[in-house]
C-alpha cells in the first residue's frame, strides 16, 4: 500500500466539508507512505467539485461527470472507485464515515479484497503498515488497527478528525472511463426535506437538546439562535425526536448519529448511556441542566445547574454582543 | 414469499465493556447478550412485510454466533419471527468485517430468500459494512436506510432517508435491504408469542458445510488489532450553580472564550 485515494462525496454538486479534510490528510499518509494521493469525484456537478479539489495537495483528480450516477443507488460510485483504485493500485482508500460512505465502503471492500478499519480518527505509518485508530464500542476504547500492507486498505474516517488545508494543489484533473449504463437500484426520485443546514456530523459545533425543552418550539427559538451564533448546528436526544419534537435525523446517540464537534452543548439531556456513546467523544463539552445529578455532568467539562429557558438566551446574547452584532 | 433477516447478537449496550488484555476481545462473561437493537428494527419490517403479503411467507433469522448463545434469538421468535439458523464455529472466533461477511455470505446463500433485510449498524463495532459487503457477495440489488417498503410483482418500492430528505428507489427481488430507525418501533414480544417461540426451531449451520475457499477466523481477516486503550481521559468537569441565570451564561460565555470558541 503506498498510494492514497480518496472518494470525494459530494451532493450534484454541493460539495461536504468531509471531503477537503480526506484530501488534505492524504497528501500527509502520501508522503509518509511515499506515494501519490489522488481523489475521485463523479456524477453531476463533478466538474465543479473537481475544481474546488484543485488547491488541495492533491497529485491527481479522477473525474466523470456522468449523470447515471444519479439515476442509481451507489452502484455507479462503486464502480467507478473500483476502476479509480485498480488505476492507482494497492493504496489505502479514505472514505467519509456518512451514511453513504459506510454503504460504498462495505461493497468496495469486496470487490477490492479490501481489509477495512471503520470510523477512524488517526493513523499511524511505519514504512509501508498503516495503523487506523479509531473508537470502539460507543467510545468506552479506542484501537489500533493494521491493515495489511501491500493489499487495498479502506479506511471509513470521522467527520472533524482532521484540518482541511486548502494549499500546495498542482493536480491533473483526469477523466475516468465512463462505467456500466445501467444497474438494478433505480432511484425515482430525490427530494430534500431539509432547510439545507449544516450537516450535524460535519458541524464544527452541535447544540443539542433534550426532554427538558418541553416541546418543538425552543428548538427554533433557542437552539437554532445560539447554534447559529456559533456557527453550528441542532442536535437532539432521542427523547425529543421520539416526542416528534424534532426529525429523526437530529437524533444524536447509539440509534441517532455519531458526532464529534470541537464542542458540544447539551441542554436539557440527561446524559443517558445510549446518547454519550454518540456524542462523548466531542472536543468540549458543556451541558445546562436543572438537576445536578444528571448523568450529563459526569462527562462534561462544564455542567451549569439551572434554568436553559433563561440561560440560554442570554448566553447568546453574550455571544452576539462578543461579535459585534448585540442586539 | 421468504424472508431473511439478519441479527447479531450484541453485548447490553447499557453495561459498562471491557477488553481482556490477552486475547483483545470484548469480555462477554457477565455482561447480558442481546439482540443489536438495529436488528430489532429490521425484524420489525420483516413481520409488516409478512402481514401484508400473507400467504405461506416465512421471515426466518440468520445469526453468526457462538452456539452457547443461539437461545439469545428465542426473542426474535417470540415477536413473531418463523425460525432461526446460525452459523457457529470455533474457526470462525477473531473474524474482522472480511471474513464475517464472507462468510455470512456463503451462509445465507444456501437458506435461499427472496428478500434479506440487514440491521444497519452493529451496536459493538459500528462499521456498517455488513450489509453492502453482504450485498456485493451475494450479487443483490442494496437499498438501505429504508423508512417504507412496497411490494408489488415483485418489485421493491423503497422510501429511504438520506442526510437530507428521502429518495424513492425501485429494484427487483431477490434484494437486500436495511431499515432507518423511523421505520417504526420493534414489537413487544406477545405472552402467546413468547409461549409459542419455545417451539420454533433454532438451526446449527457450521462451517464444514459451507465449502468455503478461503480462510475465516483471525486467519481469514485482513485487518489485525494491534492494541486498544481506555480514551484520553477528560480532564475533571467543573460545576456551577447558577439560580441566576445571568451567572450561568457568563459562566458558559467564559468557558467558550477561553477554549477560544468566541
Ligand atoms: C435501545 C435504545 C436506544 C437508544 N438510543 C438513543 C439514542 O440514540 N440517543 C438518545 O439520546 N437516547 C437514546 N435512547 C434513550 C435514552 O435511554 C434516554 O431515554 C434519552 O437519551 C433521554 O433523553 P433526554 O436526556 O432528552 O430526556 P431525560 O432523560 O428525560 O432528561 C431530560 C433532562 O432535562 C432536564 N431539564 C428539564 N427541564 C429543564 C430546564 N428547564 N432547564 C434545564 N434542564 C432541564 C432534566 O433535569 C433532565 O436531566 C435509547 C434507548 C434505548 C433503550
Ligand atoms: N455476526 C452477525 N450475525 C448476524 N448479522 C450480522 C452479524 N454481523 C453483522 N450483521 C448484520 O449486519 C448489520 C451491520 O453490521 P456492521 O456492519 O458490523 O455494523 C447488523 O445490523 C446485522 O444485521
């Protein structure tokens, strides 16, 4: 395994911050491994994501922006990483730990012959052995990983793991081959549902909440305001998504996503083991919570004893003030 | 019509884990073994599924287990399920992601189904590659995150969630699916159910009977773990009373400036 190959995800064009951050930690694993780091990027809108990549450290970008990528579920993607990889040769392949990364990884590894390290936060390289350090068991341990040297390695990697630094691009933008026109999993029909937010996994900052806010409305009325102060996103325990307070794709824990922030903000939460597991491993913690026995406390670096209706908006007041923009 | 689901039987994922320093496994002794809760959501659609096409459809369960905790499943049986098979081999002890789904693969290929629903995450290892490894092996159509699933002539109707919204997806049976968690809560198991289950049968499999062509088991795996270690401790949490909610948000407001967030 010498070189790196990453899968650059994308959404008809709309580009995830995952990807720059594979890109920039391949040029790294490239030059200790003593290889080349290349990326694929296909389906409609490849052109552009293409471009973005550009700056990025990159030696090569495989591209095609054939639009049946779209027209089926993943098998396209599949196919042209395959012949991406055969290209390349025996290399480690970074993919995004999201829902469709995980899909793409698990039949990849099978076409490749692939060993395969899931939900990596860090690796280690010893000549041509690459070590993937990831947490296990909802976080209670981390390992350590190798895959075996001189076969395909995949590594599906955390959102947040890594810097993106967009510098030192000299790539070749190359075309793919055009793959199979046709697959079995035809998809009908695309629709978004959501307000086109920040992806919680991807969010520098998650502000989540709980049981404790009663209701749908101090979702929109305190979370969003002080995630938006931070540049963040809303999150919630499977209490408030259960109650149909908020979609179930906020829910963060072992049934909800897994998500690592540089910081992490819990109001309202109990802190019950199904929902650390999806969220301890974030940067800072810090939770508001009425009860201070909640089990939140015993994980967090700053547990505030009080009311979050009134803290709340005052904290983000605080911030706004901090910014400039008090109103 | 019959149906296959698949479900891996997990430590409680309310009990606190341990590794055993030698053989760098999960110390199952003590700790109750389950039903992957992801899996229970499978079933779930499993028994819909067979209450709507009726008829003679079976939804039998496949495991890869050890056999001490094949009677795990009698739960699964007990919310409905027809019968279970599982595949258990001491050789098959120490399988990375490779060699379990390869070797599930070659399992599940003689129990012969129109439909194999996979649960989409497993609680203990979390990496999701199951189900389009199992899918890949077995050359089926994958659709996965499914929230509702149409059955007609053979075809599949599938609404599955995506980071943000939903896509409608057909393809042909024979197909794999797996189930979003809005698919809709798993049963209770009935006092009938349960009393009925004890009846059902739970079917060995070993490997001696799978011809496989390749190794399975720490041998067969194409990754090794080298060595594992508790997280990187939080430093000790600070607590603040706050009655007065100004004192709380200038609490918060000083931590987020000092880790330097504002
Ligand atoms: C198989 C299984 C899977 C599960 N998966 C998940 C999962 O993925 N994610 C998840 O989150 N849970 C999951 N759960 C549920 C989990 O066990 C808890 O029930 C859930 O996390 C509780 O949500 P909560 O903390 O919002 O509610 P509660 O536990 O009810 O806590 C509410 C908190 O709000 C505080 N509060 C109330 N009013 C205020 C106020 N005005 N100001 C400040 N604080 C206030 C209370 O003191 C309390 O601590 C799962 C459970 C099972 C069995
Ligand atoms: N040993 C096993 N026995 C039965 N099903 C399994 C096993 N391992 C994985 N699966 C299935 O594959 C899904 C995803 O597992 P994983 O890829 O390990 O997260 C699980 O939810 C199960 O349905």
């Amino acid at each position: 395994m010498k070189n790196v190959l990453v899968y650059a995800e994308h959404r008809q064009g709309a580009t995830r911050k995952v990807t720059f951050e594979l890109a920039t930690q391949a040029r790294t694993l490239a030059d200790s491994l003593g290889g080349k780091a290349c990326a694929v990027v296909v389906g409609s809108g490849a052109g552009a994501i293409a471009q973005q990549l550009a700056p990025y450290p990159l030696d090569a970008i495989y591209c095609n922006e054939d639009s049946q990528v779209d027209a089926f579920l993943l098998d396209p993607v599949v196919d042209y990483l395959e012949a991406a990889a055969s290209l390349v040769g025996a290399s480690l392949i970074l993919i995004p730990n999201t829902l469709s990364g995980r899909d793409i990884a698990g039949r990849l590894m099978v076409k490749l012959r692939a060993g395969i390290v899931a939900d990596v936060v860090d690796f280690e390289i010893a000549g041509e052995s690459v070590v993937c350090v990831s947490p296990k068991l909802g976080g209670a341990i981390t390992t350590r990983c190798a895959l075996r040297p001189g076969e395909f390695g995949i590594a599906t990697v955390r959102p947040n793991a890594f810097q993106a630094a967009a510098s030192g691009g000299t790539a070749k933008i190359e075309q793919l081959p055009t793959a199979r026109r046709s697959y079995a999993a035809a998809i009908d029909n695309d629709v978004e549902e959501g307000t086109g937010e920040l992806a919680l996994e991807e969010a520098p900052v998650v502000v989540a909440g709980g049981r404790g806010l009663g209701g749908p409305e101090p979702f929109e009325t305190l979370l969003k305001p002080l995630a938006r102060a931070l540049g963040g996103a809303v999150g919630a325990s499977r209490a408030a998504a259960d109650a149909g307070w908020v979609p179930y794709s906020l829910q963060i824990g072992q049934t909800g996503k897994t998500v690592t922030p540089n910081l992490y903000i819990a109001v309202g939460i109990s802190g019950a083991i199904q929902h650390k597991v999806g969220m301890r491993s974030s940067g800072a913690i810090v939770a508001i919570n009425k009860d201070g026995a909640a089990p939140i406390g015993e994980f967090s670096d700053l547990l505030v004893v009080g009311d979050a209706f009134r803290i709340v908006p005052e904290l983000t007041n605080l911030i706004e003030k901090a910014k400039g923009n008090a109103t | 019509m019959k149906i296959v689901v698949t479900m891996k039987l997990v430590p409680d994922p309310n009990a606190e884990k341990k590794i055993d320093p030698q053989t760098k496994r999960l110390v199952r002794t003590g700790v109750e073994t389950v039903l992957n809760p992801y899996d229970e959501y499978a079933l779930e659609a499993g028994l819909q599924l067979k209450e709507r096409v009726g008829g003679d459809t079976r939804v039998t369960i496949f495991s890869m287990a050890p056999d001490a905790l094949k009677e795990t499943l009698r739960r699964a049986l007990a919310m409905g399920a027809d019968d279970a098979a599982v595949l258990s081999d001491p050789a098959l002890e120490g399988s990375d992601v490779w060699a379990t789904a390869y070797a599930m693969a070659h399992a599940l290929r003689r129990l012969e189904f129109d439909l194999l629903i996979v649960g989409g995450l497993t609680d203990d290892s979390s990496t999701g590659a199951v189900p389009g490894a199992l899918a890949e092996h077995l050359g089926l159509p994958c659709i996965t995150n499914a929230r509702k699933i149409e059955l007609a002539d053979r075809t599949l109707t599938i609404e599955r969630e995506t980071d943000v919204g939903y896509q409608t997806v057909r393809a042909p049976l024979p197909a794999l699916l797996t189930t979003a968690l809005t698919f809709g809560e798993p049963r209770y198991a009935s006092l009938k159910g349960i009393m009925g289950a004890k009846k059902k049968a739970i079917a060995s499999i070993g490997l001696a009977e799978l011809s496989l062509d390749s190794a399975v088991g720490s041998d067969g795996s194409k990754t090794e773990i080298e060595s594992f270690a508790p997280p990187a401790a939080r430093g000790q949490g600070k607590t603040v009373e706050a009655p007065d909610a100004a004192a709380g948000a200038s609490a918060i407001f000083d931590f987020l400036r000092e880790r330097k967030f504002v």
